[in-house]
C-alpha cells in the first residue's frame, strides 16, 4: 500500500496555515486530492479486510464444527 501523503508544510498555527495555503494553492489541491484517494484506498483495504476476518471467522467454525463431529466418532 502506498504511504501516505504528506502536506507541503506543517503550519505551527492557523495563520501560518491560511498564508501557506494562499500562497502555495497548487501544492495543497494536489495534497487534498491525494488525501482523499488514498483515504478511498484505505476504506476499500478495511471492507477487504474485514470481508476476509469475517470468512476467516465462518471457516474456525465450520472447522471446529468438524473437528468436535470427529471426536465425538472415535469416542463412540
């Protein structure tokens, strides 16, 4: 996964934000818009991810399902 994006410049404050911004309007319209792909690319790897726990999660059970009908036929 890509890293993220960082900003052209770390303000200290609000005013120094606001110049840089004023300043510099490119640099932030290019930082916001790769901000928002990649936080669209983080949100699409979560739903990915929490699709597979999930199946991870159906697949135990569905083996230790197995696994306790198997003990219970070499017991008997």
């Amino acid at each position: 996964m890509a890293s993220r994006p960082l900003p052209p410049f770390l303000p200290e404050n609000e005013a120094a934000f606001f110049e840089h911004v004023r300043e510099f309007p490119a640099q932030w319209y290019k930082y916001c818009s790769e901000i928002y792909e990649y936080s669209d690319k983080i949100d699409q790897h979560l739903i990915d991810t929490r699709t597979d726990l999930d199946q991870s999660r159906r697949d135990n059970a569905e083996l230790r399902a197995n696994e306790t009908d198997l003990k219970q036929e070499l017991a008997s």
